[in-house]
C-alpha cells in the first residue's frame, strides 16, 4: 500500500494511492504509520480500499506523509560517493541527524538566505521508517522492525558543512526545509527487498544521480541492527540510508542548485519526490 497524507479543501486526510489511479480515502482508518504498522488498522484500511465511495476528487495537495519522530542519517554510504567526497571507506555506519525543522512537504519550496549558505546541495535517499519499538535486534531480526519506505532528499549546504573553519556538519544539514520527505510511505509487503531498487535524482529533468541501492555499503538490516545497539528506535523514526553518486560538490567544476531549480528524488517502487528552489 502507497500511503498519502494530502489537503483537500483546507482538510486534512490519509489516504492511500489506488492502483488504478487516484487516491482513497482512508482517514478512518488512522494515520499513516498506524496504517502501516498496525494489523488492524491496515485491516481497516483495506476494506475502505474497495469502497468506491472513498475516491478522493483531484486535485489534492501532498504533504510528507509523516511527520518523522527523528531523522537519524547516513553518510558515505554508497562506495562511489565515498570516493567522489575524497574520503575514507567507512569501517562502520556514519551517523548524524537532522532536526524537526527541516522537514518539507511535497512540492515546498526548498528555500535557503543567499548570506548563510551559496553551496547547495542534493541528496537522493532511500528513507527507512521504523514501526515498531526497536532496541538491540541482530541483523536477522532487523527488518520485523520496518514499517516501509519513502523518498528523502538530505538537501545540503556544503560550505557549512564542509568549509567553514568550525566544519559545522549537522548545521549544515538541518536548515529549514532541508529534508523532503514523500511522496508516500509505502508498506513493506510492497517492497520485499530494498536492497534492489533503482534510485535516481534529476535536477531542471536532467539526471545527476542513477544508482541502485544494490550499492550500499551497510544495507537496511545492517543498519537497523547497529542503531538500535545505541538507541531504542521508535515507531515513526526515519532513516535516511545515504545518497549515491552523482551530488554536485562531487562534479567538476562543482554545481550547486540555484533559485528556480526544480529537484526529484525518485526511487523505483515509491515514486518521485519534486520540490523547487527559493534563495532569499
């Protein structure tokens, strides 16, 4: 099940994309981690799915079809990446977070000031959303504990993160509007193996980054399993498992996104993930 959450009409709802086109309303149901976690509330939202009666009338406005409790980040974890950045193959998983803030919706303008970042970033990304409590799993255990997937841009300023003489990594990351999330969180039963999805980002249609997440260096599982030895995961944490080849500060010369620019992440079972943007 592809799981929206949407505005119609200054309302807000749940609902879920139909396999013939259009959406259905599943507000009754619950929201949408509930719905992807929860037997009988996705038992609930199965019987509204055959009711046509639940057809949401187009259009309707995504928001993220979550709201993220945390957003736990992977960096350097596509090998190609690592080179591109100059940096040293990891031995274990990086980790950073961002911060509420910086969550964007759907077609949100990703807007930066031109006096605290001109080095603007994209960042294509598998997302892992946690849906049950989580808390020192082994890696075979690992993936009981996902509740399904989406689409992240981990939206970077380089200049932050990177040049500035304090190297401020997690400012860097964690501007406003810095991480979109969606289009829909899709259930896990849709997505058996996540470990072979086309993942591809496109900046003004034209492609910048085309991988497969095949080409991670730690996978889901293992991802999972290390976390939790750290913290306890919780229903409605996200996961963002790294980006591939192909960022801008990676080309040569560099190439950062721009007023105007229009940014898609799109990952094969999930959908695309389009935003544009806005310097102030």
């Amino acid at each position: 099940m592809k799981i929206i959450t949407y505005e119609l009409d200054g309302r807000a709802g749940v609902g879920a994309l139909h396999p013939d086109g259009g959406a259905v309303d599943l507000t009754e149901a619950g929201d949408a981690l509930e719905i992807a976690s929860n037997p009988q509330a996705r038992a609930r939202a199965e019987r509204l799915m055959a009711d046509p009666a639940r057809r949401i009338p187009a259009p309707l406005r995504l928001r993220a079809p979550f709201a993220p409790r945390s957003f736990i980040c992977i960096g350097l974890n596509y090998m190609d990446h690592v080179k591109e950045s100059n940096a040293q193959t990891p031995a274990r998983p990086v980790v950073f977070a961002k911060f509420a803030n910086a969550l964007a919706h759907p077609g949100d303008a990703i807007t930066w000031y031109a006096d605290v970042t001109q080095q603007v970033d994209w960042e294509a990304e598998l997302g892992v959303v946690i849906g049950k409590p989580c808390y020192r799993v082994s890696k075979e255990e690992a993936m009981a504990y996902v509740g399904g997937y989406t689409c992240v841009n981990d939206v970077s300023a380089r200049d932050i993160q990177l040049t500035d003489s304090a190297k401020q990594f997690t400012l860097g990351k964690t501007l406003d509007g810095f991480c979109p999330v969606g289009p829909c969180l899709v259930t896990t039963d849709e997505i058996p193996d996540p470990q072979n999805l086309a993942i591809r980002c496109r900046v003004n249609g034209t492609v910048v980054q085309d991988s497969n997440t095949r080409e991670m260096i730690f996978d889901v599982a293992t991802l999972v399993s290390y976390l939790s030895k750290f913290m306890t995961l919780m229903p409605g944490d996200l996961i963002a498992t790294g980006t591939p080849p192909g960022v801008g500060m990676g080309m040569k010369p560099p190439v950062w996104l721009k007023d105007g620019d229009e940014v898609t992440v799109e990952i094969e079972r999930i959908g695309a993930l389009t935003n544009f943007c806005r310097v102030r």
